[in-house]
C-alpha cells in the first residue's frame, strides 16, 4: 500500500443542528461504506474498478490518494441522506447546483467545478479537470459541455431526476420562511424553541448539515482532499460556496495535511478557513489539531461548522462548533470509528 504504512482516511457527511432524536444508523452504515470504498482503494494501490472506463476515455487516472478520496465521496454522492449528487438540496429555482473540488498534497495541483445541473458525480468531474484539463476551474454551462468530452466517465441525468419530494418539501419551507438553509433535509433538525437565540449564525445554521468530503494520506506520504454538495437551501440561482474554491473549504499540502470542510461556506471563504490551518502548520509550526482548533473555536462565529483533516505520518484530525458532525475515520493505527455527536 505504501512506503511508511502511516495511511489514514477521514471523512464527514455535514455539520449542524443535529437533533439527537435523528436516527443514526442509515447515516453510520453510510460513513462505513464510503471508509470502506476509500480503503479498497488504498489497499488496491488503484481503483481497478474504475479502471478500465478511465482507460477507455484515455483519461489519466488520478494517484492513490486522490482516488482513494474520490472513491469515498463517489459513494456519499449516491446516498440521497447527503446534501450532494442526486442528495442535493435545490435552491431557490427548484434546481440543483452542484460543485466540487479535488486536490493533491503532492503537487499542489487541483479541479473544481460548480453550478452542476445534469452530472450525477460531481467529484469526478472536478477529477478531470485535475487530471485532464489544462485550466483548474470550471462551471455552469461550459463545465457541462466539458463533461461531454468522457462520456463513458460522467454520467448525466435530466435536471428532473435530481428534485426529490424530501428536497421539494425542504424548499418550500425555507421559502415559508424567506430563508436560506444549511440542512440537507428538513428532517432531524432542532425546533426553534431548542436553538439557541443568539444571532443569524444560528439562525443560518439550522439543519443537520451539507457538505460531503474525504482526506487521504495513502501512506506514502501523500495527502489528498474531496469535497462534493449542493450548497444551501433556497440559495440565489448561481450563487457559489465555498467547496469549490481553493483554500476555503478544502486544501491539501504534504507540508502540512489533507483538510475538507462542512459548514456555513460564506464564513470558510471569509476566512480562508482551509488554507489558514494549513499554512499555521506549515509556516507556523502548529500541529493540525492546534491550528484546527484556532480557527473553528477562535476564528469562526459559533456554530459555523467544522473540518476533517488527514497528516502526511497518517494521523486523523477532526474538530467542529457545532452540535454535530457527521463524520468517520479510519488510520494504520487501529482508529476505526463512526462519530456523529460530540461525545
């Protein structure tokens, strides 16, 4: 699998209001499988699955890492309990926009993409724009015509396929309320008698969570990141958060780590939220877990969200403000665990 052994893979599935009444389990036995895809991956050195549709586009399969983290998100984006792929919340048009990132530690290099309407599997998409093109960022309309480009990779459906009843039902209550919403789904979520009235933090934050994203180090070393959603709620058409771009809510540097984001985006891209702890390692001499800990409980406002970050030596780093945070890891160490609350 690798050179040292020292592999690690962290993954969350959003940060919110999680109500302790939400059932756990269909949410834990889906941070499982997507640890479980990541693994294979690393303990195949490459995703042999994947391999042979990769090689009939003669497209360049992505490293281990980054692969391994696609993997992972690939199988989050296909669970409709997550806030991306088909799970994608609608704004404010009754449509979805998906973005997403990858980025590899080793070289720095990345892709990005947003304003998806057809594309089942943004994260991969945005993987062929790493590996593929040579631009770093791409959306909307022209992005769609890119994906065309590898078809027997990027599967597209109708912009119907994608509205779901759970999603419809969502909407239209954040637009009851003339609000823009964080939740994936309006199930789980906290009364307003139980949030806290403090200031349009919460009031912005009040779902179970969005984002969904992997960190990998494939023991060798190499750190890698993926981040996949559908943003808010009854977001303004076109609006674009803060996964897709570098630095706010995912970075990846095997100076210091392999981070991924969840959380109110508007705050991580204020913040250079990804970045700023990587660069506290890397410039500053922190640890992942201090520099982690400035900014989620120093830097944002409460209950902004949280991060999942992987070292290169193959230590899991995780921290959040918020009530909640879905979230899994599992390293050469023995770690193995699926978390949701705190505690």
């Amino acid at each position: 699998m690798s050179n040292t052994g020292h592999w690690a893979i962290a993954i969350h599935g959003g940060a919110g209001l999680i109500s302790r009444e939400t059932a756990p389990q269909p949410y834990e036995q889906a941070l499982k499988t997507a640890l479980d895809e990541a693994h294979a991956v690393l303990e195949a050195g490459r995703n042999t699955d994947n391999a042979l549709p990769w090689d009939e586009v003669e497209a360049v399969f992505p490293p281990t890492a980054v692969a391994a983290a696609l993997a992972a998100v690939e199988s989050l984006e296909t669970c409709p309990l997550f806030n991306a792929g088909r799970g994608a919340v609608l704004n404010d048009r009754a449509f979805v926009e998906n973005e997403a990132l990858v980025m590899d530690g080793a070289t720095m290099k990345s892709g990005a993409t947003c304003g998806l309407r057809t594309i089942v599997h943004p994260a991969r998409l945005a993987a062929l724009i790493y590996t593929m093109a040579d631009f770093q960022f791409l959306g909307f309309q022209a992005a769609e015509r890119f994906a065309d480009k590898f078809q027997g990779l990027i599967e597209k459906r109708e912009p119907g396929w994608f509205v779901t009843d759970r999603r419809k039902a969502t909407l239209l209550k954040a637009q009851s309320r003339k609000a823009a919403e964080l939740d994936h789904t309006g199930e789980g979520m906290l009364t307003n008698s139980e949030v806290p009235e403090q200031d349009e933090v919460q009031a912005k934050n009040n779902g179970e969570g969005e984002t969904v994203g992997a960190t990998i180090c494939d023991g060798a070393g190499n750190v890698a990141c993926v981040t996949s959603t559908g943003g808010v709620t009854n977001k303004w058409e076109g609006r674009i958060g803060d996964t897709p771009v570098v630095g706010a809510g995912s970075y990846a540097s095997n100076k210091s780590c392999g981070i991924s984001g969840t959380g109110w985006g508007e705050q991580f891209i204020r913040f250079s939220a990804a970045s700023r702890v990587c660069f506290a390692v890397e410039y500053g001499g922190m640890s992942v877990k201090d520099a982690m800990y400035e900014v989620v409980h120093k830097t944002f406002p409460e209950s902004t969200g949280g991060f999942v970050a992987v070292t290169p030596s193959g230590e899991i780093v995780m921290d959040f403000n918020t009530v909640g945070m879905y979230r899994a890891g599992r390293n050469w160490q023995g770690e193995d665990f699926v978390k949701i609350w705190d505690d």
